[in-house]
C-alpha cells in the first residue's frame, strides 16, 4: 500500500537536483582515474545509472520517473532522462 501523502513540488525538484549532482560526482570520480582518455572529445559517459541519494524515499524517485525525468534500470539504479 502506498502512503497517500502527496510529494511537493519543492522536494521533487530538490530531490531531482541532488540526484544530478551525485550522478555528476560520479562521473567526475570516474573519469579521474588513469586510464580515462581527455584527448578523445567524446563526452560518451560509462556511468549512466547510479542508485539516488537515500535522503529521499523510493516513492520520490517513481514520481521521477512518472514525469519522465528519470528512468528506472536494474537492482534500484536510475538513469538521467534530460541530458
């Protein structure tokens, strides 16, 4: 059963920024290693789903996705829509 409290607008938005920023940190953390190739041009990301911040329950990322900005992939990984 789902708790039929309603999410605000506010804490999607915050949700959605914090989820952007993670994914972003990772990105960054990856691309820091060794063996990443800075002279290719090619912004092609091998991280394209992470699991969100956990400071926002589930139900704040299934709207997400319902509103299209965030797709769900395996094992409660989510990947960034609007790129």
């Amino acid at each position: 059963m789902s708790d039929p409290t309603p999410i605000s607008k506010d804490d999607l938005k915050a949700a959605f920024k914090a989820f952007k920023k993670k994914l972003k940190l990772t990105r960054l953390d990856d691309e820091s290693r060794l063996n990443y190739q800075p002279t290719s041009g090619d912004k092609t990301y091998q991280i394209v789903a992470i699991t969100p911040p956990q400071q926002y329950p589930p139900k704040v990322w299934e709207e997400l996705v319902k509103q299209g900005k965030l797709k769900a992939g395996k094992q409660g990984m989510y990947e960034l829509l609007e790129e």
